[in-house]
C-alpha cells in the first residue's frame, strides 16, 4: 500500500472524507504520464461518425476506478445480506456487474450535469458524490437516509450534485430527464443530461415521445440504455422487435458501447455530451449484465443459466479488467489492490454500522414535506381535520 | 330533498326487504336469511343463470392480517370436504378453470408466462395453454391495456394483469375511455368483457409509487365495476365471475394476502359480483371494510368482542356498484356504521360509501358514520412510518367504543 500511496501522492489527489468517491483526474498536469488504453471492442454507430477507439487515461484515474467500483461492488453486495437479514425490505433493485457505466460516467462528466435513472440506482448516488451512511441509512428506514427513510431503495436523490433519483415506475424517468435538459437549455447552463433506462422500459412508449420532443427542441439530453439484456424476468429477444436499442431513436443517432468497459463509457458519454451540447439528444446503449436478480425476490436463475452468470463474471467483469490493465501497466502490485479491496470493505463494514446506529423516523415525519408551507405556518391534511406538523 | 322523500315513500312501501329495483344496477343477489353459503350468479342483463349451491361454509375467519408462510402440502385430507390451498393459487384455479372452459379466454401481461407470474398468479399456465393465450408483454402497460380492450371488443375475453396496480396508472385513458365508455358511446354496440386485475395496496415497505390504491381513482370512470378478493374462496369465486361478465371488471388484489390458507370447495362455484359477504353477523355497529382491512377489523373484533360488543362485520367486495342491500340492512338493524379502508382519506372509497349510505339510509342512522381511512400522504418507506399511515386495530377498537357509546 505504501509503494501505492508514493505514486498517487504525486497526482496530490484530494483528502476528503473516505467513504466519498474521489473524483478521478484525468489531465496531464499532475505530472502522470497518460497512458492510452484500447477499448474492448469499437463502437457501434448509428448516423454518427463513432468516437476513436483509443482512450487516454492516468495511472490515478485506473486507480480510483478500481477504487470506486470496489466500493460499488462492496456496497451492493453488503446490502444483499442486509436484505437477507431483514434489515432492508420492500424492493431492493442490485447494480453490481453494472458498477462501470456509472464510474464511466461520472469521469465524463461534471457535477453541473444531470443524471436521472430508474431503481436501480444505489452506486449511481454513490457516484455523485453521495455517501454510503446516507445509502445505508436509508436502505434501513433511518431518520439519516438520503431521503429520510421515507424514500427507500427506490427513492435516492441529491439535488446538490445534479442526481434527480430513483423512480420506480419504469420508463417514467426518462420524460423527466428531457425536462431536465429542457430546463439547461432554457438556462443556457451549457450543460447537459443523462437519462438512464433499462432494456425494459426501452418498450415503454412514453420515451418515444420524450425523444421526438427532445430531438424536435434540440435539446441536450443523452438518452442511456443500460442494456442488461433481461427486463426482469424477459430476455431482450422476447420483449423487443429489434433489440438495437441504440438503433430505435431512428433520426436521433445513437452508439453501442461496451458497458463492461469503465474506459469505453467514459469516451463515448464525453462524446455523447459534445454532441448533445450543439446537436441535440443522442442515445448510448451500453451493453452490460446484472450478476444478480432483477431484485432481491427474483433468484435470477429462472430465466437465464447460471452458466451464463459465470461466464460473464470471468469473462466482462468490469473491476477485473481494470486489474488486468493497472497490473500488466504495473501502475500497482495485486498486493496492493487487494489492500484497496480490503479498505473498501472496512469502509463498508463502517458505514452499515453508522446507519444502524441511526434512528428510526419520528412520527411526525409522516406529513412533513406532502407540501411545501411557508415558516410559521401549521400544516393540515388536506380535510383540514388535524394539525400535523408546525414549521418552526 | 328528493332523495329523502324517495327514501321515505320506499320505507312506507317496504316492510323487511327493501327493493333491489330501487338501484341503479338492476340486480342484486338476494342472500335469504340463515342461508349463508350459498350463492346465486346474476347475470348483467338480469337473467339468473344457473343455481350452483356450494357446500355451506362454516364461519371459519381468517383472523391473522397477513401472509402468513405457505405451509407444506395444500391437498385435503380425507376427512374434510374441499381442498385447501393460498389465494394466489385460488386465483389460478379460478383462472385456470375458465381458459378451460371457454377458449376466448387469454391472460396478458408482464412476465406473466415463462417467469409463471411475479406473485405466481399465472404459474404453469403457459406451458398449458401456449404463448398465445399466455402472453409476455413488453414494459408498455399503456398499449397493451389498449391492446387487450381492443381484442375485448371483437369478442375475445382477456385478463389484463397490472403487475402492481400502480402501473395502470400508465393505462388510465385506455381504461377510462375506451374500457369504461365505448359500450356507452357505440350505442350498446361493442362489449368490453375485459378483467384488468393486478395487486394493490399497501405492502410490506414497497414504496410510495408500489403503494397505491387505485380503487380511489378508478371508481368515478363509468361503465366499469370493481370487485375487490379478501379470502382464497372468493379470489377464486370473483375471479370467475369477473371473466363470465360482460361487463369490464377491474379485480384488485393485495399485495399482503396472496399467502393466506383456506379451504375451498372441490365443486366448481362463481360469486355475483355485486354483492357484499357477511363476515360476522352482529347487532351493535356495521363495520364496512374489504380487502386487506377486513382483517385488521377482525383482529379488533377480536378484542372488542371480550369488551362486550357486538360489531357486524361486512366484506363489502363489491366496491363499484355497492351493494346496499346487504349494507342497508345491516344499518337499518345496527343504526351505527364504521368504514374502515386503505384508501387515503380524500377521495377514497370509504366517501363515496358514506355519502351513498347518507343519501339512502339517513333515517336509520343513531350517530355519524365515521370513516377510517389512511393518512392523506405518500406511503413512506420506513417501517414506522408505514403503520402509521394504515388504520390499525387498536383504532378501529377505539372508533368503535367511540360510536357506541
């Protein structure tokens, strides 16, 4: 780990709080040499000349990476024995395989921009900038949560670092996240926004709409397939007549990315908001796969074998691929990752332990923020029968 | 005013029954009295169909407010009549026997046929029927809610499943438009006998948007009805009666009960879906409840029973028409009501009850009706929080002391 901390001390890489994500540096003026790495795979482009296959990066940025997804991975699969233990309940909706779309994107991008999913959202809150307290917290109902224990799984937010949620209704995510880019554009903020979805909520018809009005307005949105080839218990083949997905915004271009690959995301979501900022909406599909159910009552293993599972865990893994690279580049020894591994899993371990200790909402929390009131007010219901809460 | 001078006229003309003509649905299955169990199937344009005369239950309740685990084998013994099994599987039954039955039959929804179903309503059943009467749809509950009406109108009998109920709010013109008004605005041309079903309700911290109650928002859409199942044996019972109708039917299911165990008939028997079931008979206070609340009002039953009341309990399943004979006469016996429901407060079908029993049965009533409803708020994740937002039995105890005394 020392030999670790010499290199990146030379990137001066910020002290914050460990269970943040740290932001990856990517520039040459740290003093790195930047490597150039090869994607897996090239792109595929629909009506658009594709981004080059070769992507710089930093010894640092492979670092945090691997660091990040770690945490990502760790985080998900903690929260797999929280809900086994009953500690988490209701819907519970894993990322882990999926952890290099959001690593990518947030390495292409800026806290001005806006990202909005669907429930899968955990490590994408984590990648924003939101902590793993806050993630636990409310996974456990605390008073600490992200949303105060009355959102859940489903329902993570920060409005401070441009995340717009966690929305369980699938497909209804992406409408909102052309109005987000309608507003930045209204606001001539010169940035732009992510709308994730999954290959299930691809069908939904209310994305077409939200693309012809996006494409219509030009407005800078960046529609992203999170395509892991299952809409819960349907395999893609079953539920769509052409799985091309980034293929279906027919006058609105679109490239397929290798959603395995940290590096190919972050090339083609930097691409994709250069377009979008003169252009208008572009989609990305990036082709990845959940280790795990479509949620924690689904095993996952009716609908596809398990064969296929291990198959793409030795073969796509994305944290194995940033060891392959970071080992074969020699920018650290495996000794030295596994220490990282194990920081991570303490930092964990840690944070469960923090959120446990956090309270359970007070009762009155139950009609706080139905609507917004003005101080001094006193909230009623809606029959105006009962007070339930008095602003200070 | 002219609702009470009607009431008042009927009162004058009736002794004990009150006329079933007196309401707007034309028919209502007339329960004579100590004939519990058995039932009648009415048809929607009046005619009786059939008699089919199910073994009389005996007044087994369920008083336990959830799932409860699935047990090990469902098959009956020897030695008592019927068979026992959970709702979910009540429902396939009742399902399973009308595809049987008639081939116009067909179920569409999401991952209802290879997954078997996300609560395992319609497990088995594609490998039974084939793809075409099973069908997986896409994440598009907007169009194939549409698409299921528009086949309903050339004469096939779909069973649309909402895979939460929640997510018809995504078909709420297609269900309100077409599957409620076309019969109307053809002049009587087309039919819609569609089933839209699909569970609701409060669940065990799924969420404000996996926690809804449609029930509220769909009962003002005419032309349609809406049954709400409460035990294995009338899951399957309404289930039935709902595909036989010809009229569209949104079935709502709970999210917490698809676990609980009952014994069924072996013989086959359909429900009228227009008709309330008696749960306890009483003699102090009507408590109107359905769905997931019929249990927690039990659960207070319970209670309010070793203080010495008397409380008569009605499921009242049928939410849209209501069945205000078997509740009329409840009331005109007890004079005091109490609706206990899931719905929020605003809006929910606990107000349109109560304005329906004010506006018919005002003369009978010793004291307001009172409702308990949940809490006009976004169902909160957190565990605390959640059973604050439902009524719960210790309230319906304390309501109930409150309008006897």
């Amino acid at each position: 780990m020392a030999a670790a901390a010499r290199r990146l001390s030379a990137a001066s890489l910020p002290l914050r709080h460990h269970h943040l994500l740290l932001r990856p540096f990517a520039s040459s003026a740290s003093g790195q040499p930047p490597i150039t790495v090869e994607t897996s795979v090239p792109f595929t482009a629909h009506k658009i000349e594709p981004p080059s296959r070769l992507v710089d990066t930093t010894p640092s940025e492979l670092l945090t990476f691997f660091r990040d997804m770690s945490m990502m991975r760790r985080m998900e699969i903690a929260a797999d024995s929280l809900y086994k233990s009953k500690l988490i309940r209701g819907f519970c909706h894993l990322y882990d395989g999926q952890e290099a779309v959001a690593i990518g994107l947030e390495a292409a991008i800026t806290k001005k921009d806006a990202i909005i999913t669907a429930y899968r959202d955990h490590c994408i809150f984590l990648a924003r900038g939101g902590s793993l307290v806050e993630s636990y917290a409310e996974l456990m109902g605390r008073r600490s949560g992200c949303s105060k224990g009355k959102g859940g799984s489903m329902h993570f937010y920060k409005k401070d670092s441009g995340f717009f949620g966690g929305h369980g209704i699938v497909g209804a995510q992406v409408p909102l996240g052309c109005g987000l880019a309608f507003a930045q554009k209204y606001t001539k903020e010169g940035t732009v926004s992510f709308a994730l979805y999954g290959d299930g909520a691809a069908n939904q018809g209310q994305l077409f709409e939200a693309l012809n009005i996006s494409a219509l307005w030009d407005l800078p949105v960046i529609l992203v397939c999170e395509n892991n080839h299952y809409g819960m218990g349907t395999a893609e083949w079953r539920a769509a007549k052409s799985p091309s997905y980034y293929k279906r915004g027919d006058y609105v271009p679109g490239l397929k990315v290798d959603g395995m690959d940290v590096l190919a995301v972050k090339q083609a979501c930097k691409f994709a908001k250069e377009y979008a900022l003169q252009n208008g909406p572009i989609i990305l599909e990036m082709d990845t796969y959940r280790y795990h159910g479509h949620s924690m009552s689904d095993p996952g293993s009716t609908y596809r074998t398990r064969d296929e599972i291990t198959g793409v865990r030795q073969e796509r893994d994305p944290i194995e691929r940033i060891r392959k690279l970071i080992l074969s580049n020699e920018l650290a020894t495996a000794s030295e990752l596994k220490d990282i591994e194990k920081e991570v899993r303490k930092e964990v371990d840690d944070a469960i332990a923090q959120a446990k200790e956090s309270p359970m909402p007070d009762p009155s929390e139950l009609f706080t923020n139905v609507y917004v009131k003005g101080f001094g007010a006193e909230v009623f219901g809606t029959d105006r029968k009962e007070v339930k809460a008095v602003l200070p | 005013m002219a609702a009470a001078l009607q009431t008042a006229a009927l009162l004058s003309a009736s002794h004990n029954l009150i006329d079933p003509q007196r309401f707007r649905v034309g028919l209502l299955a007339r329960s004579l009295p100590g004939r519990r169990g058995s039932i009648f199937v009415v048809r929607a344009d009046g005619r009786t169909s059939g008699f089919f005369n199910a073994k009389s239950r005996s007044g087994n309740l369920i008083t336990n407010a959830v799932a409860t685990k699935a047990d090990a084998s469902t098959s009956s013994t020897a030695s008592k009549p019927g068979h026992e099994l959970l709702l979910f599987e009540a429902l396939r039954e009742g399902l399973e026997e009308e595809m049987d039955r008639d081939p116009h039959v067909c179920v569409m929804g999401e991952d209802v046929g290879h997954y078997g179903g996300s609560y395992k309503v319609t497990k088995g059943l594609a490998p039974k029927y084939g793809d075409l009467r099973v069908l997986d749809t896409p994440i598009a509950e907007n169009s194939f809610t549409g698409m299921g009406i528009g086949a309903a109108m050339t004469g096939l009998r779909p069973v649309v499943e909402g895979m939460n109920m929640g997510f018809l709010l995504l078909a709420f013109n297609q269900i309100s438009n077409n599957c409620g008004m076309l019969h109307y605005t053809s002049g009587g041309q087309f039919k819609i006998p569609i089933v839209i079903r699909g569970p609701g309700g409060v669940g065990r911290q799924l969420g404000a948007e996996h926690s809804q109650r449609l029930e509220s928002y769909f009962q003002s859409i005419p032309g349609l009805q809406l049954v709400a199942c409460s035990t294995p044996y009338n899951a399957k019972g309404l289930m039935k009666a709902a595909i036989r109708s010809e009229n569209p039917v949104v079935l709502f299911e709970h999210v917490l009960l698809y676990n609980l165990k009952e014994r069924i008939p072996d013989e086959e028997y359909v429900l009228c879906l227009e008709e309330a079931e008696m749960v306890r008979p009483g003699g102090h206070v009507t408590i109107l409840t359905y769905s997931r609340m019929r249990y927690h009002v039990m659960q207070a039953v319970k209670t309010l029973v070793n203080k010495g009341y008397d409380p008569e309990v009605i499921d009242i399943r049928s939410l849209k028409p209501f069945d205000l004979y078997t509740i009329g006469n409840s009331v005109k016996k007890t004079h005091r009501v109490l609706i206990v429901e899931e719905c929020m407060r605003t809006g929910g079908i606990g107000s349109s009850l109560r304005a329906a029993i004010i506006d018919n049965f005002w003369d009978y009533l010793d004291a307001p009706i009172l409702c308990l409803s949940s809490q006009d708020v976004p169902t909160p994740y957190a565990g605390t929080l959640e059973e604050w937002t439902v009524v719960q039995p210790a309230q319906i105890v304390a309501a109930v002391e409150q309008l006897c005394e």
